[in-house]
C-alpha cells in the first residue's frame, strides 16, 4: 500500500519523538555529569617564581609558599634547553672548533683536553646540575661522552643549532623538591626531541614517576615525542591527567588524550604577548569566563609587571588570591581536578537519535515531492543512516549532528513562516513554535555528541560555516518556488522586467554586508570586526544577564522573525526573511560548543528568546505607529 503525505508525515514525527526523547535524556545525563565536574587548578609560573626569588633574595621555597598561601595549586614547569642555562651562567657551551680555538689563544685553557671539531661540549661546575643533564640527554641522544678537567664536568656530544634552543635537558630537582615541600603540585612542560623511540619514552616515564609533586603531564612544542599510541601506553602507567592548553595546537596531542581514556585537563593560559593587551580586571574577567563557559579547569595565572621583578611579589601574589575568589564566586573549587565522568553511550542510543534527524529531512521531502519519492528516499536514508553507524560511528553521528542543525531551523521557517498576516498573540505563539522546532534541532544535535570527548574538546562538531550557510540558502529558494515550477518562471521574468531603484541598490548592498559579517565573523573567528559599541554591550549584558545572549539573535534575526510572523511573507519581503532566518541559525548552533556546558547555553539562548521577542513587539508597534503616521501625511496631501 502506497504512503500518502500524511501517513509519511505521521512516521516522520514519530521518528522525530523517538529521538527527541532519547537526547533528551543524554542531555540529563550530560547536565549532571557538568555540575559534578566543578574543581579547578590555579597554575603559576616556575620561571616567574625564579626571578621573583632571585629580585627579591627570597629562597624559592617562600616565594612558593607566598602563593600557595593567596591561593595557587600548582607550578607550570618548562623543561630547561641550553640556551636557557647558558643565559643563567649555569652552563659553557662551546662547539669543537671554538674550544680547539680557545686552546691556541691560550695554551692553558682546558690543557690536555683535545676536543672533536663535530662535537659541542657542555661544561657544568655544579654537580647536581650535571647529573640532572646527562640523565636528560642520556635518554635523548647517542655517543655522548663525559670528561672531567679538575672541578669541572664537560660532556660531548653532537648538536644542531635547532637542539640548542629546543633540546629539553630536565628539571632542577631541587627547585620541583621546594615546590612539593610547599605543598604546590608540578606540572612540566615537556619538550620535543627527535628520533624518540620506546627506550627513550621509557626512560622517560620513570624520571616522570620519581618526579616530586606531579600531578599533570603537558608538553611545550608543536609536535609530541614518538609514537603516540607506545606514548599513551606509557604515560597511562603515570596515572595523572594530560593538560591541553587552550587555543595552543599540539600535532598528535588529541590522539593522545583519546589513548589515555580522556584523562584530560584543559588549561587556559594569557600568553606574554596577549598579556600586554589587559590589566587585571580584564585577564581576570576571561579567567572566569574560560572557566565557567567552556570547561576549563586549570587556570595559568602569569603575573603582571614582571618587568619590575623586586615590586611584583605582593601584586602577583594578590592577583592570584583575586583570580581565586572569582572563580569561587562562579560556583567553582579550588582543588585538584576529578577526572569527568562519562555519559551512557550506546550505538541503539544514536540510532534512535539519528531516525530524528531522518525524520526531520523526511517532512521536508515531504513538502517537496510526491509521497512515492519521499518513500524512496526516506528508505535509502534510513539504510544509509545504518550502514554508516556501523562502519564509521563517530562520523555517523558527526554528519548527523551537522544535518540537524541545518534541516530543523528550515522546518520550523518554512511551516511557520505564511502569507497572511497574524495579530501579536498568534504572532508570539508562532515565534515559539519555531524556535521549539529550531531548538529540536539543537537537542537531537547534542544528543549525538553527547561524548566527553566533544565536552574536552578533543573532537568538536564538524561544519560550522555550512550549518550557518545552507538555511540562508534552502529558505528563500522554497519560498521563491513554492508556488510551482511555472508560477515561478512568471515571478523570474516579472522580476527581470521590472525597473531597478536606488534603494533596492542600497538595500541589496547592506544585506550583502550584513551576511558577509556574519558569515566571517561565524565561529568566533575574526574577532577584530567586533566593533567598540558591540563590546561595551556584551560587557552591560554580561553583568547584567550572567550569560549574555547572541547579538545576532535578540538584536537582528528574532526581532526581524517577529515583524515577518506579524505582516505575513511576501516576495517583496525576502531580503527580511533571510535576515530572520539568521536568528533560528544561531539558536541552534549555540549548542554546537559541545565543550560550553549545556545549563549556560540554555540560559544563553532564554535571553536571547525573551530579549528578541520584546524587540520585536517593539518593532512591531513602531512599524505601526510609522505606517498610521504616513497613512494620515499622504491623506493630507
């Protein structure tokens, strides 16, 4: 028996349900999951730490202490490299040729000593540090040597110029040893090294096990140590977290996380050059931010004005005790970070989310084509939808998640959207019925990147410009060619014979902008086209609101949707319609920042519904008040 259109639309909305119902319950899971995940770390610089010791003659130890004191839980430690010891005076590196050249300028420099002209030598006074690099570099390089020249240790080995600067060559064990003593966890920043094999990685692992106070492992350079999947093997064993920093890519970093069971902190950092750029209220306000908004639970507090090293202690030191508090005023502790918890996952799960999905395309179909053809498709989707979750889930639910947000704010225009004209009761009940529909979207979205590894951003929803374009783009055609093929060709020649004014030009080029505004700016990418005005009202919302809503929402596409809900659609308005329409986009793909938890996207987006309504009955009644007033001038003559 053939479906007829209301049959198909009757197993859409069922498919539609089913899923809804499922990520609705994920999404509890997940709400729950996010509320328990509250601890936050508060890092500091070892290398400040140093140069506030050495400006102020203080020990290392009490400047330590200064900050575990104002509120610090742990110490960022970038492992030494030469060029870094040789700027310290702790270390003399010379190449081969420059020492034999030293030796003929002075016979009785290094005498006895016969150096090789490929080699650099490291020449160390102190013991302990000499220990510390050659068990570094014992581990890194081959066909080192060790000589003594009476109270001196000088060890060979070759050197490329890059391995002067990047070569990591260990801790002070001293220094981590005052650090922990204090009661202030070590996190290093390890750095890269070429040709590292297990041996080595191994090696590794154990000077890492014997390390004092760790609590976190991080790495320093672009690109990982070895093979990443013997790394994770290893690196498990350590039995502490892997820090990613925020906004720093690491080749191979998220493969590695992933391989270490998502054992993850993600860690926020200002970097030195970004600092110059804010004071202290401001750095404090994107630490909170970071925090509150996007799962960030390691804060890397760098100190202002270390230029001035001897004044800075008491400033540092009380910005930390500031960042702290703050960050317990958004509802977080200061402690050392619990591991996330997972949310349920099952493949019958997303198959049941993704038949919402195919329900969703399914309605449209059926706006579109005959009942034998929607059929049709709808089974080869279907058994699409089961071949590719059984290959290839993870990118099953990613395609998925990326067609929801696009077909549900398309659904909820296009059966929404009439040519007739609503008084502002049906209007607002129309508006919340298709940002309803819209957000179904969302909720089936997050439903199928209900991962932590979307929530620690190891993955992330693929297609954000596609997701903002194709609405903009599916919308107008159907309603420029809802009325048939014929009725639209006479639209087309209409359209081309009629006269062009100056205003259509004006207005034309002013959606183009906008549009081109949008799309840019979409993804946060761009930030520098946010201008000065925009900022100071998402500081106003911000203080006011908690979580301030999208711009594009509440200020452009809502209100816009209300005046096209209000006057009814005609082709005159299309321009308008595809401004509207930007309002559903956003709503939807706010949810799209799987790592912002889920309650601050909700509150985003209720700001955003409440704010955008009020200015569109505003917009309404102003349109009205403008259209009587010209009414009566032109009744006047």
């Amino acid at each position: 028996m053939l479906l007829n259109k209301k049959s198909i639309k009757l197993i859409a909305i069922l498919f539609i349900i089913a899923g809804l119902v499922v990520s609705l319950v994920l999404n509890v899971y997940r709400i729950k999951v996010e509320n328990e995940y509250k601890s936050v770390e508060i890092l500091v610089d070892y290398e400040q730490l140093k140069s506030l010791s050495s400006a102020n003659d203080m020990p290392l130890k009490t400047i330590a202490e200064r900050f575990k004191v104002s509120g610090a839980t742990g110490v960022v430690v970038r492992e030494r490299n030469f060029q870094s010891l040789v700027s310290c005076g702790d270390i003399l590196l010379l190449g081969g040729k420059d020492l034999a050249f030293q030796q003929k300028v002075d016979e009785n420099y290094f005498q006895g000593f016969i150096p090789k002209a490929e080699k650099s030598y490291i020449i160390v006074a102190d013991k302990a540090l000499f220990e510390e690099i050659y068990e570094s570099l014992e581990m890194k390089k081959d066909n080192i040597t060790v000589d003594h020249y009476k109270d001196l240790n000088i060890i060979g080995l070759s050197l490329t110029s890059m391995e002067v600067a990047n070569l990591g060559v260990g801790f002070s064990k001293e220094d981590l040893q005052e650090i922990a003593e204090v009661g202030l966890t070590v996190i290093p920043r390890l750095r890269t090294w070429e040709h590292a094999d297990q041996e080595s990685i191994d090696g590794l692992t154990e000077y890492l096990k014997d390390m004092q106070g760790l609590s976190m492992v991080t790495f320093n350079d672009v690109t990982l140590p070895g093979d990443i999947g013997y790394l994770a093997h290893k690196f498990t064993e350590l039995e502490v977290p892997l820090g990613t920093f925020e906004f720093y890519s690491q080749s191979g970093l998220n493969n590695l996380a992933l391989l270490m069971e998502k054992n993850v902190v993600r860690i926020h950092v200002i970097s030195e050059n970004d600092l110059k750029r804010y004071d202290e209220n401001s750095a404090l306000n994107r630490f909170k931010l970071a925090v509150s908004e996007r799962n960030i639970r390691a804060i890397y507090v760098r100190m202002f004005e270390m230029e001035k090293p001897a004044t800075a202690l008491e400033k540092g030191a009380a910005f930390v005790a500031e960042v702290k508090k703050g960050v317990q005023e958004e509802g977080f502790k200061i402690e050392a970070v619990k591991k996330i918890s997972s949310i349920p996952y099952s493949r019958y799960f997303i198959f049941a989310i993704g038949l919402a999905v195919l329900g969703g395309v399914i309605l449209f179909l059926n706006q579109l084509m005959i009942p034998l053809w929607t059929t049709v498709l709808g089974v080869f989707g279907l058994l699409g939808w089961m071949g590719l979750l059984y290959i290839e889930p993870l990118l099953a639910r990613k395609a998925f998640a990326l067609l929801a947000v696009i077909i549900f704010p398309i659904l909820a225009v296009i059966y929404l959207v009439r040519d007739s004209k609503r008084d502002i009761k049906g209007t607002i009940v129309a508006f919340l019925l298709m940002s309803g529909i819209s957000m179904s979207g969302a909720i089936i979205m997050t439903g199928l990147l209900a991962d932590k590894s979307f929530a620690l951003k190891l993955d992330q929803f693929s297609g954000v410009k596609l997701a903002h374009i194709m609405p903009l783009l599916i919308v107008p055609l159907y309603f420029f060619f809802k009325g048939g093929v014929k009725n639209s060709i006479s639209k087309v020649h209409k359209m081309l014979r009629s006269s062009v004014q100056v205003w259509h030009i004006l207005a034309g080029a002013f959606i183009v902008i906008v549009l081109g505004v949008y799309i840019i700016r979409t993804g946060n990418s761009m930030p520098e086209l946010v201008s000065p005005w925009e900022n100071k009202l998402r500081d106003i919302l911000d203080s006011l609101l908690v979580v301030r809503p999208r711009t594009k929402e509440f200020l452009i596409g809502h209100p816009i949707m209300m005046l096209m809900l209000y006057y009814g659609y005609s082709h005159r308005k299309l321009p308008l319609l595809v401004l509207g329409i930007i309002g559903q986009i956003s709503l939807v793909n706010t949810y799209a920042h799987i790592h912002t938890p889920l309650a601050i996207s909700l509150l985003r987006s209720f700001h955003g519904l409440w704010l955008g309504m009020l200015l569109g009955i505003l917009a309404i009644v102003l349109v009205q008040i403008s259209l009587k007033w010209l009414t009566g001038r032109l009744s006047d003559g």
